[in-house]
C-alpha cells in the first residue's frame, strides 16, 4: 500500500461555498476524487463547482440548505435522480451568530443548534443508508476547538460541542457498517468567519503564531479518506497550532 492510496470517490461537501470548503474542495478534487459542491447559495455552489473545473477536477452544483429538513430531503432525492452514489460526506455549512446569552431572541439559538447540529444529523440519515448498502463511506463533520472548551458566543459552542459529541456516539449506529465518522475541529481558519480582531490575537493565543490555511483542513479531510485512515473512527481531530492545549489563565510572558 502506498501513502495516503485513496480510490476516486464521490464526495458531497455542505457549505461548498465557503472559505473552509474552498481549501477541502480543491485537496479533495487535486486527489482525484469527484467533488458536489452543495451550499444555502446556489451562486457560492457554482463559483465553487467551477473553481473546481478551473483547476482540473470533477464537480457538480447542488443547492441546499441544512438547518431544513425538507431541503435535506430535496437534496437526496436530486442526487439520487443523477444517479450519482455519495461515498463521502464533508459537513461543513455553519453558521457564527455572534450574540451573547441576552442578545439571543426566540429563534436566534434554535437556528444556529439547526444548521450546525441538526443540519449535519440530517444530512448524514440522508446519505449514510447509501454508503451502508456498498459497505463503505467516510462521515468528516467539522466541528470546532469552540465543541471542546467554553467559547464566547453560546449558541456555536454549543452546537459543535454537540456536534462533536454526535460524532462519538453514531461509531455505535455504524458498527461493522464500513463507514466512518469523525470531526475535525479546527483553531482559527483563514476564512471570511474570522474577524480581524481574532486575527490580531494569534501570537499571543496560539503557539504556533500562525493561522491555519483551508488548504490544511483539505489535507487531513483527504487523510480521512485514505486507505491508511481506515481506523481512525470516532475521533474529534484538533487542529489549532496548539491554541487548545494550556491553560490560558495568563497571557504568555
Ligand atoms: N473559520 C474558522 O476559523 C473556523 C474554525 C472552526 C470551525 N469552523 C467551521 O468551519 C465550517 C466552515 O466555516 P468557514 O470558516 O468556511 O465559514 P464561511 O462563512 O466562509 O462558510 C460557511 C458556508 O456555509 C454556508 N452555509 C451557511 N448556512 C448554510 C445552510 N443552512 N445550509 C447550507 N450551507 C450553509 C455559507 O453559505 C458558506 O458558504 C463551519 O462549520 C464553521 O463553523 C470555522
């Protein structure tokens, strides 16, 4: 076996159009596998699908979005109406409400815990049952360092703590399946998400002093695909420059 070998496949990325996605798309398509690039933005799905092209790769266009079920549903029945198997699912639409726990009005919580948690849940009961009759798939959700310690803002902490949470327990419902689930849950992405007073804070917050390139999170998703990664299940892959790993009471000397 060689490094990383990995067959073409098939994969589906929610929130295609993003700054995240754009580094997973473009590692994914350069490894050879066929890229549906689904977002809430059917303009972002195509600028993404044809970024794709552009550069060589496989991708189709798909519009959905995930904190809707019967969206969800839409999506399933049109990617089965092309005839097309997912073998591979990237759930990374999210949403960052930056409100605090008196800002939050009667939705405002209830949408971010949609898109994030529920929208992933759904997306996954949507595509899994395929994956499951080949006896093959890789589930990658992006959750975030915000799922494994306290974060600001309580809505995305919460939803990627339960999301992360999610990916632990559905290893039990996948059992000798041949699919896979695992999260990534990244530090600070350099993307259109991070503000720039986040940006100003790396070399004092995280040990590397750097902030991480999408093309990063692209790399490890296309890992998770690999042959090699065929153990690697359950798991809540950290990867933040070393930002989650000291006690940050003080700010370093
Ligand atoms: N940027 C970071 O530092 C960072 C860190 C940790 C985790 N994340 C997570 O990574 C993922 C991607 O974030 P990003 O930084 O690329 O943000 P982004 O805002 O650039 O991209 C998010 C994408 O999701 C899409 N989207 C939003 N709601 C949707 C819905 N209901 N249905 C379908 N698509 C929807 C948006 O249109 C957008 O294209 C998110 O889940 C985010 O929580 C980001």
């Amino acid at each position: 076996m060689t490094m990383s070998s990995s067959s073409p496949r098939t994969v589906l990325v929610t929130g295609a159009g993003g700054g995240m996605a754009a580094g997973i798309n473009a590692r994914l398509a350069a490894a050879g596998h066929r890229v549906l690039c689904a977002d809430v933005s059917g303009e972002g799905s195509e600028r993404a699908a044809q970024a794709v092209r552009d550069a060589g790769g496989r991708a189709d266009a798909f519009t959905v979005d995930v904190g809707d079920s019967s969206s969800v549903r839409a999506l399933r029945e049109e990617v089965a109406r092309a005839a097309v198997d997912v073998d591979v699912l990237v759930n990374a639409a999210g949403i960052l409400d930056r409100k605090f726990l008196v800002d939050h009005d009667d939705s405002s919580f209830e949408r971010t815990i949609a898109v994030n948690l529920v929208g992933p849940f759904r997306m996954i009961q949507a595509f899994s049952p395929g994956m499951i009759s080949r006896g093959w798939g890789r589930i990658i959700n992006i959750s975030s360092i915000a799922g494994v310690t306290g974060y600001a803002y309580p809505s995305y902490a919460a939803s990627k703590a339960g999301l992360s949470n999610l990916t632990r327990s559905l290893v039990i419902d996948l059992w000798g399946t041949g699919v896979t689930v695992n999260s990534i849950c990244p530090g600070v992405v350099d993307t259109p998400m991070v503000i720039d007073a986040v940006r100003e804070q790396i070399p004092r917050k995280v040990p590397t002093e750097e902030i991480i390139d999408p093309a990063e999170i692209g790399a490890l998703a296309a890992f998770l695909i690999s042959d090699e990664a065929c153990n690697i299940n359950g798991a809540n892959l950290v990867i933040d420059g070393g930002a989650t790993s000291y006690f940050q009471l003080f700010d370093r000397p």
